[in-house]
C-alpha cells in the first residue's frame, strides 16, 4: 500500500501513455518468449536430427545441424544388437512396482496423517519431514548394504525397493486429505464404519485428483531415477534405461557413435515426455505444491 | 452413545478405544514406516557409524575386520586437497547456478504472467519440458553438441570463432556443466514463481497504472516485494538441489578434466567406487549437516503457505 501511494506522488502519467505502452509491448515480449523457447528446444532439435543420422555420415560432419539420408537405422540396431527391449521392460517392471507402492502406502499413510488421532501422530509426521530432507548421497553407501544384505543386489525388486513409499508422496496426499471435511468421514463413523471401510469406500474414490499427482510423479521419479539403479545393477539383465543408455554410450566401441547414443536418448526421453504433453496439469501441480520432485 | 453408568468402565473403554485407534493408525503408516527406517533411518545412523570405522568394500564379507578409527577419515577428508578443491566446485554451482537459474526462470514467469493470451499454455509446456527430460539422455545430447565438432562449434566456425574443446577444456568444462543444470531447472523455478505471482491480487496493479505506475515501476515496487516469500523459498531449494549435484558433472565429464567439475556428491560416490567406504560416509555426512541445515531454512521458510 505505502508503495502505490509513493508511486502516486511522484510520478503522473497521462493514462494514454500507459494505454500506448501496453498495447507497444507484446509484439516485443512475444519476440523475446519464441526465441527463448527456441533456445529451450535446441538440445531437442538436436537429438532429433542427429539421431536419424547414420554412422558414417556423422563421422563425416559430425557438427551438422540436419540430417542429409533420413535412417531409422540407429533405432533398429538399439533393439537388435543393444538389449534395449529388456533395459525397456526392466524400467516399466520396476515404474509399476513403485507407483503400485506409492499409491497404496502414501493413500494410507496421508490418511493417517491429516485424519485420525493417534500416539506418535507427531513422531510419524517427523519421520516424513526427516526423509524428504535427507539427501541420497548421505544415505546410498547403507542403502547398497542392506540392499546386499537382504541378498537383492542386482534384482529389479532391490532398484524398486528403496522408492516404493516415498516421503514426497505422502506430503501429497497429507496435503490434500487436509481439504477433505471431516464431516464426510465422521458421518460415516456415526454410521459404524471401520476405519478400512471408510478408508477404501469413502476417502479413496474422493482421492483420485492427488492418486493421479502421486502416480505421475512417481512414475517420473522412477522412470528417470539413474545413481541408485546404476550402484545396484551389476549385470545387463537388471539394467534400467537409463543405466543401459548409459553403459552403451560409454562402451568403448560406441564412443563415438553419436546417432545410436541419440537415438537411445530419445528411446529414455520419449514416453515420458508424450505424457507429459497430455497431463501437464499433474505434473506441474506436483511440482508446483511442493517444489520438489 | 449409550449413557454409561460407571464411570471407571468409560475411561477404560475409552483407552481401549484410544489405543485400537492408534494401532489401525499406524497399521495404515506401517509400509511407509518400514520403507523409512530400512531405507532412511537406519542408513543415516550407519553413515555416522562408517564414517567413524576403516569400513572398505571388501569388509563386506568379513565385518569382523573393521576397525573403529574415531575422527579420522573426518581429518583425513579435511587434508584431502580434492574434497576441498570439490567443496570450492559445489560453492561455484550454487553461487552462479542459483541466481542464473532464478533469473530466468523469474523472467518468464513475470513475461508469462503479463496478459498474454495466445501460445501461453504452449510457453508454459516448453519451459518446463527440460524439468521432465531425463538427465542421461540430455547428456549425451551436450556432449554432441559441445564437442570439438559439434553443432556448438559448428555455429562459432560459421560467425568466424575457432570453437574450443569445450568437456575437456578446465576452464571451460564447469561453465557447460552448469549451463546444464541450468537448463534443466529453470522451468521449476519459473512453475513457482507463477504460482506465487497469481497470488498477487489483481486490483493493485490496476489501482497502481490508475496511479500512472508504468510496467517497470509496478515491478519494482509492487511485484519484488509481493514475492519476496516465494524468492526465498525458490533461492533455498534451487541451492538444496545444487548442493547435491551429481548427475551433471557425473555424466558430462564424470568430475574431469582435472577434477575441475568433481561435485562434493560426484567425490563421495568415487570414494565408494573404489572401496572406501568410511571415507565415502564422511563425505557425505559433512553434505548431510550442510543440507539439513539449507532445508531447515526451507521449512521455517514454507510453512507459513502450507
């Protein structure tokens, strides 16, 4: 309030001035807006064009900006030669085995957290609190330990394990729980219901907006998660795409193989990005309520 | 609701009642406490345990051979000139990345949020599609296009510039490096700074261009100070992620050329590669305090808007 009063004193302008200077600025802001998303897009550009690229021709101009023989070559040798079939379906096992666990265990636990009364309500929230602060690097030595301990070190279980409850998910559905009246629920408790009954049948089916935030970005976390699957794959049956994208690119006979790096990137980058296209919304809420991903 | 008539009989069936709820309380917490203290709990306690032992690789099979070393792998980080020369490379990418990052994702957020009607939600799409990308993949796309014949180079030979070795080149590795993380998180900053710009109330930029305020003034005046929360909020978390950076630096140029780019994160996982692992949970205990302090700060800073 005080700085629109002090604008007020000292500056009068003619209202046509600032009618003018509104109606001056979009040509110039949409100017700067496309060329900025043209920049965004370069790296994309990129992989495009130079995954349609074969070997000899990127071997002869490897700076090229556009392919000059469209191949789908690249592509074809990823899944003939490369393994990228199995890296694929060990990446879809393991994203299913996390957005199932994370649905079913933050669900619960969100509920608990923003609806019932109990002891060590407050030590719980903590716990969730504590997790989402630790970082991975503190924790990755001990978590590769157990993982060896319970003898699943190289398993996809042992990749999906440490993800299958994350705190971020919980936070969610905590947050949203919140909004729910409790009206609703105590309704029902008036009634007889137990608390699993209401649970399943009433909070669920009222969950589903924050059910599909945390399925996105669990499945985004899990899809594009990378150090902790590249320390527990030891061995090519067990790598995740990103781990297998890795590995090929560095394998010494690929090294400068750029199409059939690019076109492994796209093959990593791809799902991902059509869904997101589709529900954007999820996934910029999920990011945009809790800053975190 | 059954009027009781002994009054000892409620308390007791109301204890009762209160400890069945506590146990389907943490019966419905029971996976995500599970996952917490194998995966969270219990490994933070055994990394301030290994980094106080000779715990190698090797051990593994034969506990019985670790030795307690108290303090010393802390004194031995401490003397170490490329943990300190890495502290010094993790400062550089929060002190120019954060601000870099926020800069431009304030930017768009405010260009975004100015009225514009036509192509804002296909904007919006393409700022935050590298927040989305997998960090593997848009690796190696930078080391195409940054190579000593890459695309980059290709355009700086066009405008007569002889393009550098950019990834193998001290100088000039980190600058790429960061531009990298850059990229990738300036559409997370740019998704919350408009989350907090829509929280401005309309009417007091219209009485302020009433007032004759132009687009610049309100900015200054009415726009900054309104978000001050949010650039608070934004600047810890962006240094959170930077703190930890791994990925980048890891998959670029896996801490070369010279150790130029190594991360305090990137030291800890080449301590544990080659086996030192009592080393590796020193390291990564001293990253520990320094982000639980940083997200501390984001919390008392978060809660009033939760």
């Amino acid at each position: 309030m005080t700085t629109v009063a002090s604008v007020r004193e000292t500056e009068m302008i003619d209202d046509r001035v600032a009618v003018r200077r509104r109606s001056v600025t979009p040509p110039l802001l949409y100017g700067a807006l496309v060329l900025c998303a043209l920049l965004t897009l370069l790296p994309f550009v990129w992989v495009i064009s130079g995954s349609l690229r074969s070997l000899d021709e990127i071997r002869s101009d490897p700076g090229a900006w556009l392919p000059h023989d469209v191949t789908l070559g690249n592509f074809t040798r990823l899944f003939a030669t490369e393994g990228f079939g199995g890296f694929m379906a060990n990446s879809i096992v393991v994203a299913i085995i996390v957005v199932a666990g994370n649905v079913v265990a933050a669900s619960a636990a969100g509920y608990a957290l923003a609806k019932l009364d109990f002891t060590g309500k407050r030590l719980a929230f903590g716990a969730v609190m504590a997790a989402l602060m630790v970082p991975f690097t503190a924790v990755f030595v001990t978590q590769f330990v157990i993982t060896v301990d319970l003898g699943m070190a190289d398993t996809l279980a042992g990749i999906a394990l440490p993800s299958v409850a994350m705190p971020l998910s919980v936070f969610i559905m905590r947050q949203y729980a919140m909004s729910i009246p409790d009206e609703l629920l105590e309704a029902a408790r008036i009634d007889g219901a137990g608390e699993f009954r209401i649970f399943f049948r009433i909070f669920l089916p009222l969950g589903g907006p924050a059910v599909a935030t945390i399925t996105i970005m669990s499945f985004l976390s899990s899809w594009n998660n990378f150090i902790w699957p590249l320390i527990v794959a030891q061995s090519m049956s067990s790598y995740t795409l990103p781990v297998g994208l890795a590995a090929t690119s560095q394998a010494a006979s690929h090294v400068t193989d750029y199409g059939l790096q690019l076109a492994g990137a796209i093959v990593v980058m791809l799902p991902v990005l059509v869904l997101f296209l589709f529900l954007q919304r999820y996934f910029v809420q999920g990011i945009a309520g809790t800053g975190m991903r | 609701m059954t009027p009781t008539v002994v009054p000892g009989a409620a308390r007791t069936a109301r204890r009762f009642r209160g400890s069945r709820r506590t146990a389907v309380s943490w019966l419905f917490l029971a996976p995500f406490t599970l996952v917490f203290l194998l995966y969270t709990a219990i490994p933070t306690v055994a990394a301030l345990g290994f980094s106080l032992t000779d715990l190698r690789g090797t051990d593994l099979r034969n506990p019985f051979a670790v030795e307690f070393t108290g303090l010393e792998n802390y004194l031995r980080l401490f003397q170490d000139e490329s943990f300190l020369r890495d502290i010094l490379n993790t400062a550089l990418f929060v002190a120019v990345g954060v601000p870099l990052t926020m800069g431009i994702g304030f930017a768009l957020a405010v260009a975004l949020n100015s009225g514009i009607r036509r192509l804002r939600r296909t904007f919006r799409i393409v700022f935050f599609a590298p927040v989305v990308t997998n960090i593997v993949a848009v690796a190696l796309i930078w080391q195409y296009a940054f190579n000593a014949d890459g695309t980059v180079n290709k355009v700086l030979g066009a405008l007569g510039f002889a393009g550098p070795n950019w990834l193998d080149d001290p100088n000039l590795a980190m600058p790429v490096v960061i531009l990298l993380g850059v990229w990738r998180n300036f559409g997370t900053a740019m998704v919350l700074f408009l989350a907090g710009l829509q929280a401005v109330p309309q009417d007091v930029y219209e009485a302020a261009s009433l007032d004759g305020a132009g687009r610049w003034r309100q900015l200054r005046h009415i726009t900054l100070p309104l978000l001050l929360p949010t650039t608070l909020m934004v600047s810890v978390l962006l240094t959170v992620f930077y703190l930890q950076v791994f990925d980048e630096p890891y998959l670029l140029t896996n801490g070369g050329p010279l150790g130029s780019t190594e991360s305090v994160a990137l030291y800890t996982y080449h301590q544990f590669g080659s086996g030192e692992f009592g080393m590796s949970s020193a390291a990564s205990f001293v990253m520990l305090v320094l982000v639980m302090l940083v997200s501390i700060v984001q919390f008392r800073l978060l809660r009033p808007r939760a």
